[in-house]
C-alpha cells in the first residue's frame, strides 16, 4: 500500500469516524452527551481539514501518491 493510499484510507476512516459520532449526536435526548458528541464532531473536523490539506500537498508534491490518477491508470493497464 502506497503513502497515498494510506492517507486516503485514513481520511476516509475520519470521515467515517465523524459521521458516526454526529448520528450518535443526533439519537441521544441527553444534553450533556449530545454537547460532547457535538464537540467531538468539531474536533474531527479539524482533524479531518487538515489531513485533507496534507493529502493535498502531497499529491502536488509527488504526483506518483495520487490515488485517483493510480487507479485509473490501472485501469487502463487492465483493459489493454
């Protein structure tokens, strides 16, 4: 597994991690826990934000970690 991917998987087990903890949010009647679940979501977002820009710079640095651009590209191999 390349960094690319890596990065990539990590994002999208943030993304994943965020939306469960704003459904957790959503379904709880206590006020206490829906404020911590809400501030954990704000916190996540954070987090989720600036991986998003690592990804980014990465992938602008060094063009070879894009995974889009890979997958498509095995595709391509693939067909041929």
């Amino acid at each position: 597994m390349t960094v690319g991917q890596k990065m990539h998987q990590a994002l999208a087990s943030l993304e994943s991690a965020r939306a469960s903890i704003s459904t957790f949010a959503l379904d709880t009647q206590d006020k206490t826990a829906k404020q911590a679940f809400n501030n954990a979501v704000t916190q996540l977002d954070n987090v989720v934000n600036t991986i998003k820009s690592r990804v980014n710079y990465i992938e602008q640095q060094e063009p070879q970690y894009k995974v889009r651009q890979q997958s498509q590209q095995q595709q391509q191999q693939q067909q041929q």
